[in-house]
C-alpha cells in the first residue's frame, strides 16, 4: 500500500499536532499500514513547548497531497474541506477522526469515521489505542496529553466530556507528569503574545466557517491579560481588515481568552456585525465586547454564531 499521509487542520494547534501524530502512529502499529503524520502549517509556541519537552521532531509541514505523491488522507481535528489541505479534493479520504461538528463534507467511497463530542481528537485517539491493545510510547501518550489539556484548557472548558479526566490521568501517568503542572505550563507557553506581529496573532488558531454562504473567519488567542492584547487593537484591526481583504471573508471574529479567568473578549469587524451582537446578544462597543465565561470556540461562539447567521 503507497503512503497515507495523516494530518489536522490548517493553522495547526496541539490537538491537531498530536491527534495526526498518534493517529498515524496506530496506523503503523496497530495495522501495518504506512501512514506519515504531516502539519499544514508551522506549530504554534504551545504545540512547540509540547515537542520539545517530549522529545519528539515536529512533522514536517506540507501544502499539497498530490505532491507527495499521495492519493490516501486521514483527516484528524477537522472534517470542513475549507480547513483541509488544499487539493483535499483531489485524494480519498480514508478515515476522519474527529470531535467537531460536521459540515461541507462529502465522499465518493465510503470511509472510517470516528466522530465523539469528547474535548479533543486526542482523547478519541487514545480510547482506540486502549481498543487496538496497543501500548503508547511516553512520547505519544505526552502529545496526546497535550492535546487534551490544550483543547479543553486543562479540563475547564465546557467541552470537557466526562470521559477526559480519566483519559487525562491515564495519559499524564504513562507520560509521567503531574497534569496540573505540566498543564498550566503548557497553556502558558501559548500566551507570549508579545513577540508575534498582529498578522501572526490572527493567525495563531484561525477556522473558515460558512456560515448561510458567509466565509466567517473565527480566531482565538489565549492570554493571562486581555488588556495586554487590546492594547493593540489598532493594528490588530488593520490585520484584520487586511486578511479580509486578501481571502473574501464577510467577518472576522477574534476571541481573546483569559485561561486564568476563563472569559473572553470577543473582537469583530464585518458586514454582519448585527448578527454577531445577536448571536451573543451584546453590543460591540469601538467594535469589541466582553464575553463572560467564554472559553471554547466550538461549544460557545460557533454554534451561536451559526444559528445567527440561519445557516
């Protein structure tokens, strides 16, 4: 069998790293099959942190399948074409392994799905490994940790399942760290906002959703301070405008997220900007407003923004 390239999302968090890299590693192990796990963008500083303390080389990063002369994908943290690879429609697809909602997705063969509303694809990873009798190495096991902490800020946010804790326990002991240290020390690796222009703040862990046939781009930072970010809002806005501009989105939505308070600030600018005030029901002020107990952008801006939106 050719080569199976597995991989997450555009933008690529931790989950995605982690997911992409464990999935690919039962691919091997589990079933003999040749599967290399790949990112379509550089790791963000967290996912950074995340490798380097578990020892293990960052995936190489693609921008086309058929390059690589593949024609077999697995799909990991995502199953939306528009945050695939860019000829994903020009390959198979044989399996999504996913914990996000489904939309814009469509096959000609049939194909694997594992599809759980668990906190992480990580999580979803690993009960298959448990499934598959196999024995995670402390550097996979560490990624996928990584990935669960990160996903649902150390199992605070909303999205956490009641089958993450023990998945986290599980996870933490055969990596052999204390998650809470460990965690916290992860999720800070990802607030040095400082040193990243706005155009890189943007793009940390940005999404495209279509939204009634509204291209809605939805980005979140993490921080200690949101008034550290807002500080910035000025060339943060022309970032925005620019990106607007350059890739067709009608709006753009940035959620600045305190991981310390578990709140956000959400910043907009759009031509839809009453349906975003209606979705959270607010009202943006010098085009931002504050989001109280907002945390995840899959479980508590994406829903409401699409329900506001009538997609």
């Amino acid at each position: 069998m050719s080569k199976i390239l597995v991989f997450g999302h555009q933008n690529p968090d931790t989950d995605a790293t982690a997911s992409a890299y464990g999935w690919a590693y039962l691919e091997r192990t589990a079933w003999g099959r040749d599967a290399e796990a790949v990112l379509l963008g550089e790791p963000n500083e967290e996912t950074q942190f995340a490798l380097d303390y578990f020892g293990v080389t960052a995936p190489r990063v693609v921008t086309s399948a058929v390059a690589e002369g593949v024609s077999q994908v697995i799909l990991t943290d995502h199953n939306e074409f528009q945050q695939s690879i860019a000829d994903i429609h020009d390959v198979e697809v044989l399996a999504v392994i996913d914990h996000h909602r489904v939309a814009n997705f469509e096959t000609a063969n049939p194909l694997y799905m594992r599809l759980e509303p668990v906190g992480s694809a990580s999580s979803i990873v690993y009960r298959a490994s448990k499934e598959a009798g196999v024995t995670l190495p402390r550097e996979v096991a560490g990624l996928l940790l990584s990935g669960l902490i990160s996903d649902t800020l150390l199992l605070k946010s909303p999205t956490t399942h009641a089958s993450d804790p023990q998945v986290a326990a599980e996870l933490a002991e055969i990596a052999g760290v204390d998650l809470e240290e460990y965690g916290l020390n992860l999720l800070k690796a990802g607030t040095n906002l400082a040193s990243k222009s706005a155009e890189e703040l943007i793009d940390i862990d940005a999404k495209t959703f279509e939204l009634n046939s509204n291209p809605v781009r939805v980005a979140q930072v993490n921080t200690v301070d949101i008034a550290e970010v807002l500080v910035r809002q000025a060339e943060i806005e022309a970032a925005i405008t620019a990106a607007m501009t350059a890739n067709g989105y009608s709006d753009f939505v940035l959620m600045i997220t305190d991981i310390l308070n578990s709140n956000s600030e959400i910043l907009a600018l759009g031509s839809n900007m009453d349906k975003v005030e209606a979705a959270f029901n607010f009202t943006l002020e010098n085009n931002h407003a504050f989001l109280a107990g907002a945390v995840s952008r899959k479980k508590q801006v994406v829903p409401q923004l699409t329900e506001s939106f009538g997609a």
